[in-house]
C-alpha cells in the first residue's frame, strides 16, 4: 500500500501520510456479529429437553395461549398475580394447585362462618373440585316455590349471607339451574331452571353487589341429573342450583386439584 509524503510547514521536512483506515470497524463488527452467530449454532446443536419446555410455556403464556398472570423466565413456571416481585425460583405446578385449593378452602370457610353466624349453618353444601368451589342450593322446596322460579325468603337470607363474599373477587361465577325430570306444571324443566338460575343470579348482583361482567346463569333443565329419580328425596337433590365460583388457573393446574384434596384427606 503506497504511503504518499508531503512538505512541512516553512518548507520543512516531509510529513508521513496514513491512508484513513475507519474500515477496520466495520470488519470487526461483522466479525463479532459471526462470532454470535456461532455460538448460537453450537447452543442449538444440544437441546435441553426441560428448558425447551419451560421456554415454551414462558411464550405461550406471553402471547396469551395460557392465561395466567406473569411467568417467570428464567424457569418458565407460572407466577400467580399476587405473588410477581417476591423472591422465588418459581413454583410447580403441584405448588400452584396447593395454592388454588387454599384460596378456595378460605372462600368456603367464610360462607360458612357467615351462615353459622346468621342461623343458617347447614343449609348450603360446598364441593370443591378442578372446576372451583361450588355452592349448592339442594331441594326446591327449600329455596322455591313449587314448580316456581319464585325466592323462598331462606333463600334470599343464604344469598344476602353469601354475596358479600364473593363480590370483591376476581373469579367468574356461574350460576347453574337444575331440575328432576318429572312433570313441573311449568312449560319444560329447561325453561324452569334457567329461571331459577336467573332470580339467584339478579338477588346475588342487584342488592349483592357483584359484578355482572363476572357472573352467568344457565340452566341444564334434567340433563345432569345426581340419581334416576326415583324417590320424592331423589328428586330433591336433583332440583337444585349451584353457584359455582370457577377456578381462575390454567387447564394443567385445575387438573391436580382433586390430587392435591385426596391427599390432605
């Protein structure tokens, strides 16, 4: 590479003249962007099979595929809401279904403290299960008229009881209407349990406060049936409507619900 000279100042000696040489950091940029692109190879060429999981699940849960709260992405298990921020290495699965049992054990606990303090200990039956915590109103002579979607006035003290409970939650609440398949004197047992699905759905948002965005009515008319009917105490159990609080945790959660309540049996 030829180097040119030029004269000094007051016609002095010759100066030395570098060609501008700025390239070279180009060049090592690519070089390092290379060097990245290798070492990426290499870290793909052997596939943890667990990390690959975790990551999978870290990005599924980021664009929504899962729906959970945050994750935590250095092991990429769930985090719920109330516990981002802590100091943790994360929590499996089981853990988090240990969780979801507590917090549905704790809004069981407080209805029933609330019956027993208002004389109306007994008369709701709770189950929990991978669905959530569900309430169940047993017997339509108990809670309505007969053949009617009319409010017993029991039934309006067990709602007023319960409502403040289960308003400040987040969960969504299903309200689920239930007949005997026998002759109502009403049009059809559809119609009668959507009915009374309804009138507990309104007693329990109207005066009781919770949010009509989080709560649904439906009825399954004699569909779902607990027995065949066969006594008028059969029938009783299967005239009923259940006020279901849904579990707010992903599908692989709720499934080791009912593992985790066998084994604190």
């Amino acid at each position: 590479m030829s180097r040119g000279r030029r004269r000094g100042r007051g016609g002095g000696g010759m100066e030395e003249h570098h060609v501008d040489e700025r390239w070279m950091a180009s060049y090592m940029d690519m070089v390092t962007v290379l060097m990245c692109l290798f070492i990426v190879l290499f870290a793909m060429s052997s596939v943890d099979q667990n990390k690959y999981e975790q990551l999978k699940n870290s990005l599924a849960t980021g664009f929504g595929v899962v729906e959970a709260g945050n994750v935590d992405t250095a092991t990429g298990v769930v985090v719920p809401p109330e516990q981002v921020g802590m100091e943790a290495e994360g929590f499996t699965d089981l853990q988090l279904a240990e969780q979801a049992v507590d917090k549905l054990t704790a809004l069981k606990e407080q209805m029933n403290a609330n019956l027993e303090a208002q004389g109306l200990g007994g008369t709701v039956s709770f189950v929990i299960d991978q669905r959530g915590l569900t309430a169940k109103l047993v017997g339509s002579q108990s809670y309505f008229l007969p053949d009617s979607p009319v409010l017993q006035d029991q039934t309006i003290r067990i709602l007023q009881t319960i409502a403040p409970v289960i308003a400040p939650i987040q969960e969504e609440i299903s309200v689920e209407g239930h007949c005997a398949d026998a002759y109502t004197g009403y049009s059809s047992t559809w119609e009668l349990s959507s009915a009374r699905a309804t009138a507990v759905l309104r007693r329990l948002v109207e005066p009781g406060g919770v949010a009509p965005e989080r709560i649904m009515a439906v009825g399954f008319g004699s569909a779902r049936s607990v027995n065949d009917n066969l006594t008028e105490a059969d029938m009783q159990e299967n005239r009923r409507v259940d006020v279901v609080v849904l579990s707010d945790q992903p599908e692989q959660i709720r499934a080791l619900i009912p593992q985790v309540l066998s084994a604190r049996v």
